[in-house]
C-alpha cells in the first residue's frame, strides 16, 4: 500500500474494537514475582487481598495464566463514549522534523479526565458495583486519576471517595471541582476524617501532604466501611490488563494498514500505559512472533527503571500496602520539589520490571527542560496541547526521528500520547518564564532511599 494512503488519522469501526482484554503475563515465561503481605512477608493470598480490593479484580490481579479477559458489556458501551482512541499519523511532525522516520501516536486524552485512566476507572467501577458494595475509596495527587475515577463512579452510580494530596486541593482547584461535577467527595490529605490522617496531623501540623499518606487514608478507609474496597489507578497487574485496550486497539489500526512499528515508545511513571501500549507487540516478541524495539521514557529526578535497584520494596510511603517486587528507588525516596512533569512514584509496575530484567525492554531518562521544549514543538505542529507526562514519550520519539535524518533510515516509531496538559499551565509557565530548571538526584540520596528497604 503507498505512503498517501494512510490517513492522518486511523479510526477503527465499533465492530473492530477489542472485545477482550489481553493478559501479557499469560506469554511470559518469567512471571512476575507475587506480592507479599507487608506484616508476614509471605505471598498474599486472594482472601487477604479481597480485604482491600474488589473480589473479580483480585482473580485479575493473581491470574498469570488466562490470556484473554472478556470486557463486559456495560465496560465496552462505556468506551464507546471516548473510544477509539484516535491512532495518528503525525504527518506534521514528520515534515516539521525533516525526517524520514514514519511517526505514529496513539492519542489517549479524548475524555474529560484528559488521560488513559479512565480505561481502568471504568472497569474497576463496573467490578465494585457488580459485587454489590456502595463505592470505593482512593488517593489522587495531581488528581488525572481521581477525575478519571469520578467519572466512572457517577456514570455507575457509585460512592467515590478520593483523598487528595492536600498541596494539590489548594493549588489544583479545577480538578478537584470536576471530580465533584461528577459526584465525588474530595477530602484533601492528611485528614481528620481517619486514624492515620490524625496522627500525622499531631505529629506534623500544617503538613501538605504526600501520596503515601493519602494511599494510607484511602486504605483505612475502605477497611472501616462497610460496602467499600480501595482502587488503585497504576502498577498493578490488573491495571495494565485494562490499559492493554489501548494496545490492541492500535495494533488493529496498523495491521489494518499493514504497518509494523520498529520502535514503540512510552512514558513510565507507574507503568501503567506504557504497558498497556506494548502489550499485544510484546506478546508477539514473547512468543517469537515478530521484534520490536520497546523504549521506557522516565524523568531524570525519579528514574526508577535506570537507576532504582529490582527488590521488594513498599508500594506506598505510609508501609500499609503490600510489596512488590520491582525496579525502585525506595519509598522514602521523593523527587525533587522543582520536578513539575509528574511521573513521580518511585517504583515500577511489577510486570514491566521483570520485561526489562529479562532484557525485552529499554529505558531512558531525560530532563525536564527538554520534555516541555518538546512539548511545545509538538503543540505547535500537531495542535495537541501534551501533558507534561506524554511529553517524555514526545521527546523520545523525536530524537528516534532526528537519529533516522541523520541515518537516512525511514524507521516507523509509533509512541503513546497519554493525555492533555491543560490542568499543568502552571508547569508551563514555569518553563516560560526560564524558572523550570532539572535535577538530577545525587547518588547519595538514592543510595539513603535503597538502605531503607525492607530485607526480604
Ligand atoms: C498518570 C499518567 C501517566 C503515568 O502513569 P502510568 O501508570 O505510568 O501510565 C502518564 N500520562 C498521563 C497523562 C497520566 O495521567
């Protein structure tokens, strides 16, 4: 098929959409490693996990083995709302670059929340509500994941309780007010609404918060009240199951074009997208398919697949949830307070992590400054305004580009645009007013993070 052919955009027909979900740990012959309780270390059993979270989403979660999970029907009526995501080819980018290089973007910010949560949102809102419980408690910072939550919650009709990182509450008004259009209520973290929020609060008075205390609010929560269980928006194995959906989704655009990308790309904050992108390409690679080239984009202030160590470590700062085995920097670690382009939790999804020690996935680093200059390039061409995560995946794709003008070589890269950057203007105007500068965390704090990680 001639280049002129391929439309600037690739849309898939309701037919054509995915009708289940594809489990990527089903063709991995190196599983990953099982959590494990955080009091007695040994694996958590599906009763223990069922205290916290959703009984359907805990088979998920243990579940190594099924590679496909049908989405039920009420899940795919719901993506229709916001679905197919659009996969593009970034003609303007290309010509803009000069490059040879075919570039291709999956763009994931066509929804309200502006992000590819609300893929996860939906589905861990439809299990909730199956299983008959009132609603379901979480921890948002920025707040792309209690938006995303909120809506799934009110399109189903249930609770949604999210404890927000209280710097975020004050200086992010905007999201919090849209996650109560949608119904939900909005307690900025610490709180006295719980033990764990109280106690912090005597010890640490005036405190703005951190994630890892709004997890443990968001826990306790759940644990006290009856008819609720806490839903998390990244790492976890089912989360990455959902995400899969934007994978297969652009998998069957290309194939419909006959199109095979050389390189895939994506941001890695939790891992989340990056591996739901990758998944149907993976799988091919796992099962000696086809080879792909896949590239994980981190910041330079909170690189945890490039400099974090792979061991058990805490998923949360609080020490309430259980381990996991993974790339990290330790949950005491915390990027610095000048890092404005997100990413910042310092583990890695589980599943990518042992991807990547088996040597079937890259990993980058770049620096702020660079990810929000590439982002500008990238609105003024392709019109999207990015957010500042997606950008990191931006700039990878670009410099992949610049590297094929230089080579000569037409490589197709094909890179995941996860959301939009309208809740992030001020970051933007950081960088417009020359005050964003990069750091880069000395070897001594990441090594003071490494020693506090619990022996296992
Ligand atoms: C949350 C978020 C990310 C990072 O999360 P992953 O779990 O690593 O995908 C990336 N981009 C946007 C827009 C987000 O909201």
């Amino acid at each position: 098929m001639s280049e002129t052919q391929i439309p600037y955009k690739i849309y898939l027909s309701e037919d054509e959409l995915p009708k289940a979900w594809y489990n990527l740990r089903a063709d991995m012959k190196n599983k990953p490693a099982p959590l494990l309780h955080p009091g007695t270390l040994e694996p958590m059993t599906a009763g223990e996990l069922e205290a916290v979270f959703c009984t359907e989403l805990v088979r998920q979660e243990l579940d190594n083995d099924t590679p496909f999970f049908e989405i039920p029907q009420e899940i795919r009526d719901f993506y229709k709302m916001y679905r197919p995501a659009p996969l593009v080819r970034a003609y303007c980018l290309e010509k803009a670059l000069d490059t040879p290089a075919k570039i291709y973007y999956k763009f994931e910010g066509n929804n309200t929340s502006g992000s590819h949560k609300l893929n996860s949102a939906i589905a861990q809102a439809y299990y909730a509500k199956e299983q008959g419980l009132k609603g379901v408690t979480t921890e948002t910072g920025a707040g792309q994941w209690g938006t995303a939550l909120s809506m799934a919650c009110g399109y189903l009709g249930l609770d949604c309780k999210v404890y927000m990182v209280k710097c975020s509450y004050d200086q992010k008004p905007f999201r919090r007010e849209v996650m109560k259009v949608y119904g939900a209520s909005v307690t900025p973290s610490p709180s006295e609404t719980t033990n764990v929020g109280r106690k912090i609060l005597a010890e640490f008075p005036g405190t703005t918060g951190s994630l890892g205390c709004a997890i443990s609010e968001a826990v306790e929560t759940a644990g006290a009240e009856p008819g609720y269980r806490y839903v998390l928006g990244s790492v976890l194995n089912q989360v990455m199951l959902h995400q899969s959906i934007i994978g297969l989704e652009a998998k069957a655009a290309l194939d419909k074009y006959g199109v095979k990308p050389d390189i895939i790309i994506g941001c890695a904050g939790g891992g989340s997208n990056l591996g739901g992108l990758i998944a149907p390409f993976m799988g091919e690679k796992l099962r000696g398919e086809a080879d792909y080239r896949f590239v994980a984009v981190e910041p330079v202030s909170c690189p945890s697949l490039t400099r974090g160590e792979y061991r058990y470590d805490f998923c949360d700062t609080g020490m309430v949830c259980p381990l996991a085995k993974m790339y990290t920097l330790g949950s005491s670690f915390i990027p610095s307070a000048g890092h404005a382009g997100g990413l910042r939790f310092h583990g890695m999804s589980p599943t990518l992590s042992q991807l990547y020690a088996d040597g079937y996935m890259e990993a980058i680093s770049v620096q702020q400054t660079s990810v929000f200059a590439a982002a500008e390039e990238f609105a003024r061409v392709e019109g999207i305004l990015p957010a500042p995560e997606s950008s990191h995946a931006i700039l990878a794709a670009v410099n992949e580009a610049k590297r094929c003008k230089e080579t000569g070589e037409a490589k197709t890269i094909l890179f995941g645009l996860t959301g939009t950057g309208y809740f992030d203007l001020l970051a933007y105007e950081k960088f417009h007013n020359g005050e964003m500068t990069d750091t880069v965390p000395t070897e001594e704090a990441i090594a003071q993070s490494l020693a506090r990680l619990p022996k296992v």
